[in-house]
C-alpha cells in the first residue's frame, strides 16, 4: 500500500510491507536515504541493503533523485527517528544530476534560494513556510464560511483606482509603439480592447461594498498589484488581499470582527502546524543568535502568535496614541527615526511597535485617524477632522489590518470626491450606493502575505509567496 512520510511517521503499522514515493534530500554511506515527500517537515530513513543493490541504481540515488521505493516499515535502531523502512526495491522516477541540482545539502541564502523559486520548496524551510500558507488560507476561508460570509471575486481589470494612489499598472491592447492618439496627441483609450484607460486593481473594496449592500456579509481573497516602485523587504508587486465588507456594522464591530477573525485564524495554526512552528522558531532562534543584543526579539514566533491570540486587543483613539508618543523616553531622547512632534504626523513601524510591544504589551486598535492621511471613503467624524478609520499593530512588524466604517452619506462623499479631484463620473456606480438604500457598513483589508510572514517569522516578504514579483523581478 502507498503511504506519504506523514501517515509512516504517525500511523502505527510496523512491520508491514509499504510503498512511498518521494525525493532524495541526502543519501549517505552507499546505504541511508533521507527522503522526503512535502506532506511533513520530518524526513524518513530509508535503508538501502546497498550489497543487493544493482550499483548503478546506487550511483543515480542523489540529492534531488525521484525515487518509488517498496519495503517495510520498521522500529529504527538508530538515533533520531522512532521508525525507518528497510528497502526491498528502489526504483529512480526521472533523470537527476548530482552536478547541476542547485539545492544541494548545506545552507543556502535566501538571497540564492529566491533564484531557484520553482525548487526551493525542496528545502526544510520553504516546504513549512507554504505549508503555513495554505493552513492559513484554508483558515481564513473556513472562518468566513462559519460565520455566514459569501465569498465573491472582485474584478482583476479595473477602470477605477480604489485607493487613490495612482501606483497602478496599466492594462491595454494597443500597439505600445504606435497607439492611436485623439485630437490633443493624448493616447485615445476609445479605441482601446475596453474602450477605456483600464489597469490591473489595487483592491476589491469598492466592488465588494456594492455586493454587502445586497448579500450582507461578503468577503474577497484575491490577488491584487501595486506600482509601487519600492525594493524594501515588505514591498511586493503582485499580492493577495483579504476584504471582507458587512452591511449594518459600524466601526465598534467592526473592531470586532477584526480582532475575532485574526484570533481564530492564527489559533488554527497553531492547532494544525504545530510541527512547521517548532520548526520554523528553532531556525528563527539560531538566526536571532547572530544579531546584536539590543536587536533580538524578546518573543519567540509561537510566543508572538500565543500573544495574539491569548490577549485582549486595546483600544486607543489615535489623539491618545500621539500624547503617548510624544511623551515617550524613545521619542524625546530623538531614538525614533520619525520624531512625533505634533497631532497629524502618520505613523511608522518603529511607533506602532512600541505602542504594542513596550506600552500596552498587547496587540492595539488605533482608531479615529485624520481624514487627511486616509482614503477618501472612509466615514467622516462629527469633528470634521477624523475618520472612523482603525489598524490593528500586532508585535514584530507593526500595522497589521486596515479597515473603517464607510461613507453612507451621499453629500459627504461628494465633497470628499471633489476635494481630492475624483470624478462623479468615474464612480457613479459607488454613488449610487448611496442613493438607493444607503445605510451604515464598514470593513478591512490584511495583505495575506503579511499575515504569512508574522505567523513564520520569515523577515523578508519576498520569502512567503510562491514566485515574488518586485521591481526588476518577473521571473518564473
């Protein structure tokens, strides 16, 4: 019967015949093959009995080799492993060369592995890291399942910019050398495949709104992109999107939903991954090791995770977060790199961070933001000045969710359009949300790869999707 590494390594059937299939990761002594099939972050020892063994299937047993091996699993005699399979037959599945395979045996830099996308998930630490991924996509899915969310598939092609940022790639048939022009020399979209300037979404908010406003709850997980020309560790090109959008909630749910959904999607990996953490936390630990004191973390990754999940998330308007910055030691002493010195200034990593890790010690809710550093949709406060806006700041790497209740008033977010010169035009049908049934709705949105990358510990964004594309970068 064919098994994965998984079921031999936590089934009991020893000594029993059993088949696997799988890739050589090291194979020692003419005799011992560490094989490995991704179902686990564990290997199984295969013993081969390398005198009964043709020799040039022994010379073609490398790392990398795809292998179908039968034999029987039995109680191991060596250290390290509880059980190992002595081989019978060994079959090679493919070609393999021992000369050119990249992956080889020893440590390799991110830097290198990046390079070898399509074979890094061969390696310990990629094969957990997607794991995680997938655990927590599944995740987040069940978790809006459960609670009566319909999941809906925002467009791609946009003719709106959601955000207002402008960081957006264009979509277009046009001849790139020799585009049709109007009577101005300006490039005629007219004649374009949609008869409109069109690019690739940076969101799928605005459609979703429309959605809540008939089904309730819904929610979109999909890719989305920025044209955002930054090269930093937390930058992608190419990125998913959780945003789920709720009828009749105000901010105060809001909060709710956000700090229950981000609860019970990290508690699920820690239920289901628990090997894949240890796993990843020891290499986070030794990687710790090589910095400066004063730039360890003081949390292991299950402990940040543990601190998310197990403390009760604080609330604080963002007026009180600035008097608590400025008064703070790090920010009169000028250690910030961004010194807070008045009401208005945005927020950096480096001040959410101490918000939660050496203020509250807990994760935050920053709520009530200037209107002037938010997007134009989000619900204008009786002050005239504030928005209900809110970011959850989780340890380690800062804003975590962004989210608010939206603007329902019709009046308010035509002056809203106006003041930052967005077209009635351009979103009509946005408007008309709030000409037909308007009513009170809010919600948030968390790039999947950031939740990826705090429930690794992965430092680089880069390190927790598939095949990155950043600027210069479209490989694979």
């Amino acid at each position: 019967m064919s098994y994965t590494v998984s079921q031999l390594l936590t089934q009991d059937i020893t000594f029993q015949p059993i088949e696997i299939k799988g890739w050589v990761r090291t194979f020692r002594a003419n005799r011992f093959i560490a094989l490995n099939d991704g179902s686990t972050i564990h290997n199984i020892q295969c013993v081969v009995d390398f005198e009964n063994t043709d020799e040039t299937i022994l010379k073609r047993i490398t790392t990398g080799a795809a292998v179908h091996i039968k034999g029987e699993l039995v109680e191991s005699q060596g250290k390290g492993q509880k059980v190992e399979i002595q081989v019978n037959s060994i079959e090679i599945l493919g070609d393999s060369d021992p000369e050119e395979y990249p992956i080889q045996p020893k440590k390799h830099t991110f830097e290198f592995l990046r390079e070898n996308a399509h074979l890094r998930t061969r390696t310990s630490t990629f094969s957990a890291v997607m794991r995680l991924r997938s655990s927590l996509s599944f995740a987040i899915h069940k978790y809006f399942n459960d609670n009566g969310f319909y999941y809906m598939h925002t467009p791609i092609i946009t003719g709106s910019d959601a955000e207002g940022a402008g960081e957006m790639f264009r979509v277009s048939a046009l001849d790139a050398k020799n585009p049709p022009l109007d009577d101005d020399g300006n490039v005629n979209y007219k004649d374009d495949f949609f008869g409109k300037e069109t690019n690739l979404t940076v969101s799928g908010q605005l459609e979703a709104e429309t959605y809540a406003m008939s089904l309730g709850k819904v929610y979109t997980f999909g890719p989305t992109f920025r044209a955002e020309n930054s090269n930093t560790s937390r930058h992608l090109a190419e990125f998913w999107m959780i945003e789920p959008e709720v009828a009749f909630m105000d901010l105060a749910g809001n909060m709710d939903l956000a700090e229950d959904f981000m609860k019970s999607v990290l508690s699920y990996v820690l239920d289901y991954n628990k090997e894949d953490l240890e796993f990843l936390e020891k290499r986070l630990l030794d990687e710790e090791k090589t910095k400066p004191q004063a730039e360890r973390s003081e949390m292991s990754l299950i402990e940040k995770i543990k601190f998310v999940v197990d403390n009760n998330f604080k609330r604080v308007s963002y007026t009180e977060a600035i008097e608590i910055l400025k008064n703070c030691k790090p920010n009169k002493k000028k250690k910030f790199n961004y010194i807070i010195e008045e009401w208005g200034a945005d927020l950096q990593s480096e001040h959410e961070r101490f918000l939660v890790e050496k203020h509250f010690k807990c994760p935050v809710i920053l709520f009530d933001y200037p209107a002037n550093i938010k997007a134009f949709y989000m619900r204008l406060n009786e002050d005239g000045k504030t928005v209900r806006a809110m970011d959850i700041l989780f340890p380690g790497i800062g804003e975590m969710v962004g989210g608010s209740q939206r603007e329902e008033r019709l009046d308010v977010l035509k002056e809203k359009m106006k003041a930052l010169n967005i077209e009635e035009e351009e979103l009509w049908w946005y408007l008309d949300l709030r000409k037909y049934g308007t009513a009170v709705h809010s919600g948030f949105g968390l790039g999947f790869e950031r939740l990826v990358m705090f429930a690794t510990g992965m430092g680089n964004i880069r390190d927790v999707i598939p095949y990155p594309r950043t600027p210069q970068n479209a490989e694979f």
